[in-house]
C-alpha cells in the first residue's frame, strides 16, 4: 500500500447524501471513509472481489 494524506484524498459521490474517500487500496484490500449527510441515505448494491475496509 502506499502512504496518502487524508487532508490530499478526493471525495466522490457515490448517491445523493453519500460521498466516500478511498484511502488506500492495493490488489486485495480497498480502505474507505463513507460520508452520511442524513439519515435514510440510499445507494445500490455491488460487489468486487477484493476485501473492503469501511470509516463511517
């Protein structure tokens, strides 16, 4: 994995009222900082085959 300021990440909007940081990743392990504004936020589901670390 390489080395990354939170401060420098670039937020992305994965549905209205969520947004996420990916903080790292590498080929097996994707880490991410997830943003609710609200509560009863949605987004759809996925799935990939890496292993994914979550921050709420």
């Amino acid at each position: 994995m390489k080395f990354s300021f939170n401060k420098n990440l670039e937020i992305t909007q994965i549905a209205e009222g969520l947004n996420r940081k990916i903080v790292n990743y590498c080929d097996n392990l994707m880490v991410c900082e997830v943003h609710f504004e609200r509560e009863g936020v949605k987004a759809a589901m996925y799935s990939h085959l890496h292993e994914q670390c979550t921050y709420v």
